[in-house]
C-alpha cells in the first residue's frame, strides 16, 4: 500500500481489535494485521462489565454461569453461588474475535491478513511494518506513524522493540472443546464453571470446565516444565463424567501471568493485552484486561498522534496499572501462596466457601475492582486467612 497509516495493529484478538476500533472511531487511519485461521486456547470467561463497556451483543454470549464449584485436593468440592442477577458470561472465541474483528472494519480499520516478520524505518517519522501475506508467504510492508504490538504472549514486536520484552513469566494453557452432553451429572452442569485445585491436574495453576452452551472448554496450564497436560485434560475430562464426548478441537498456548515492565519503545511503538502480559495471575483471565489494555494503548497513540510527543506512549501502562495495578499484585500472592502445595489448596478450597469470600470475589470479579465497601467482611476474612496461614484453622 502507498498510503502511510496513522496506526499499525499488529495482532487481531480482542487488545488489537479493540484497539483498531478506538483508533478508527477518533478519525484515525488504521489497518489491523492478523494471522489467518488463528484461535487461542481460552476458557472464554468474560465479566458483565465487559459485556456493559464494550457494547458485546448478547448472541455473542453462549452460556451464562450462575456459579462455580471448586474442587480440593482431596476430592471435598465447595460451591460458590453468584449472588442475585449476576453471572460469569461465556464466548467462543473464534466467533467473538471475528465479530470484534468485524466490527473495527466497520468503523475504519483496514484489514490485513498476514504474519509479522519485522520493523524497520528508512525515513524519519514513518515506521515499515513487514509482513508475510496470503497462503504463498509473499513478502509486504504497510507504512505507519506508529505500531501497536497486540501479537500475543510471545510478541515478536516486543520481542524487537521493548526493552526487556521477553522477561515475564508464563503458563502453558492447553484446553480441549467438546461437544456438551444433553444431560448433567453430578460434576457436570451447563450453568456452571467448575475448578479443580488439584496438584495432579496442575502444579501451580488450576483446571477448568467452563460451559459454552453447546460445547464446552475442559483445560488446564503449568508453568513447569514437562508436566503433562494432555494427561491431566484427560483425567479432568474422566472426573467431570465427560470422557465420552465428542472432542471437536484441541488447542494449547502460553499465557503470560505478570505485566512487562515497558511497555513502549520512547519513539513509535506501545504493546497492549498478552503481548504487554497483562493476564490476571490466579485466574488466568484475560479478555477484559486486554480489551481495555487495547483501548488503552490506542488512546495513548492517538494523544501521541495529537502532541507529537512519543511519552504520551507510557502513559498506557501507568493508566492501567493504577486502575488495576493493585489487583494483579493481589492475585499473584494468591497463586505463589495458595497455590504452592496440596495442603495449602486444600485450605484455599475451604476459604472459598465461606459466604463472605464468595460475595467479594463476585463482586470484584463482574466490576473488575477490589471491593471496599464492607469493610466488616475484609477482617472478618483477614483473620480467616491468618487462622489457616498459620496452621490454626482445620483444612
């Protein structure tokens, strides 16, 4: 193309297209850049604020989850109903990444199909994102002011251009979508996600069965090496009385569970959702932070656009993590604590019953914020949390 954009997204999940929207509604001209035939591993969990902020029709929601049932090490199970309306939305992803996909070209956002390959700049203030284009691999370039890398967990545009953009932790997810029986079970219901906090299903992460409507995700992830995680799907897939069902699909991918201490380049470049890692530790959740973390870097670059001041680009990880900075801290205690051993599982599993937790974690989890309003409840759980660190409380 002979036109030099305002804005390259490299990467075209929810942060690029997200992303690609926002610019295009400002007036922007921007081309969104994804590979063909892409689908991420994803339990598909999204929150109502989601749903509410980035104006996602309801056809897009496939199943509505009124609770969850978390499992123990030893086999004992805690229920965790959603208090009055609320609930945990689910998406399959290869349609609601299209239809976001969709609906940033509705607005203005130019689509490519293509694989990155690099960044270079021949002339000053014009940056020449390189790609690889159709089935062929023909070599193409799309000139731009400036790049958002949204190219996933292992980006090779923070790879090239951030400093220290490969140094954060990782899990690797691997999930399995079946086709969903018509009946339930006693550890299978459509309107509901079940947890497994078991060391032989992960060592340092948990496992899932999240409902889909018609299918369903059944998957687990693990930082270590060499754990088994096919193996673990299966066993999951045994327990949840699933065994039988169709598989349609099976995919796997590493998640990054701690935000990259940059991410911009100072000059023409910002990161935004897995690419800048901004996956919640503990839960693993990464849709709505990557859909806001798009909007973010979107806004950033386009205040950079406006000024001409390349530090208008930081300001996208200092905006998020003021709004969320505290929560991903929070959650990381979480998973490098509770989430050690099976003894310490074995406790966490226990604390999730208590009712006071349950209405906190709800509340935080469909706003997406901590909850302070009841502040009788926090100390009432501080001490529950010193009783079992401390070994007082029985598991």
């Amino acid at each position: 193309m002979s036109q030099i954009f305002d804005v390259v997204v490299v990467g075209g999940g929810p942060a690029g297209a997200i992303a690609a929207e926002t610019l295009a509604k400002a007036g922007r001209r921007v081309a969104l850049l994804d590979k063909a035939g892409r689908i991420k591993p994803c339990g598909g969990a999204v929150p109502p604020r989601l749903i509410r902020d980035f104006e996602i029709p309801r056809h897009l929601i496939v199943a509505q989850a009124r609770g969850a049932k978390v499992f123990a090490p030893s086999g004992r199970a805690e229920m965790m109903p959603i208090e009055a309306e609320g609930y945990v939305g689910m998406v399959d992803r290869e349609v609601f990444d299209e239809y976001l996909r969709t609906r940033a070209a509705q607005h203005g956002a130019v689509r490519e199909t293509g694989s990155f390959v690099k960044i270079t700049r021949e002339n000053p203030g014009v940056v020449s994102v390189h790609y690889r284009a159709g089935a062929a691999g023909a070599a193409a370039v799309l000139q731009t002011k400036l790049v958002i890398g949204a190219d996933g967990a292992v980006s090779a545009v923070a790879r090239q251009e951030i400093k220290d953009g490969t140094k954060t932790r990782h899990v690797f997810a691997y999930h399995e979508i079946i086709r969903t029986p018509v009946a339930a079970n006693e550890n299978w219901d459509a309107a509901r996600c079940d947890i497994y906090y078991q060391g032989a299903v992960s060592p340092d992460f948990y496992g899932w069965v999240f409902p889909h409507g018609e299918t369903a995700s059944i998957g687990t992830g693990s930082a270590r090496k060499g754990f088994a995680l096919r193996e673990a799907v299966g066993a999951l897939r045994h327990a949840a009385g699933l065994t039988g069902a169709e598989t349609l699909r099976r995919e796997g991918a590493p998640l990054p569970i701690r935000p990259l201490k940059y991410w911009d380049n100072g000059r023409d470049v910002v990161l935004a959702g897995d690419a800048a890692g901004v996956v919640a530790p503990a839960s693993g959740e990464g849709i709505y932070y990557a859909m806001l973390g798009g909007q973010i870097a979107a806004e950033a670059a386009n205040d950079c656009l406006q000024t001409g001041n390349p530090k208008a680009l930081a300001n996208a990880r200092k905006r998020f993590m003021k709004m969320h900075g505290q929560v991903f801290w929070v959650l990381g205690f979480m998973q490098s604590f509770w989430y050690a051993n099976d003894k310490r599982r074995e406790r966490f599993v226990r604390i999730c019953g208590d009712k006071d937790v349950q209405s906190l974690t709800w509340q935080a989890y469909m706003n997406k914020a901590l909850v302070y309003a009841k502040p009788a409840a926090h100390l009432k759980i501080f001490f529950k949390n010193m009783a079992h660190l401390a070994g007082l409380a029985r598991a």
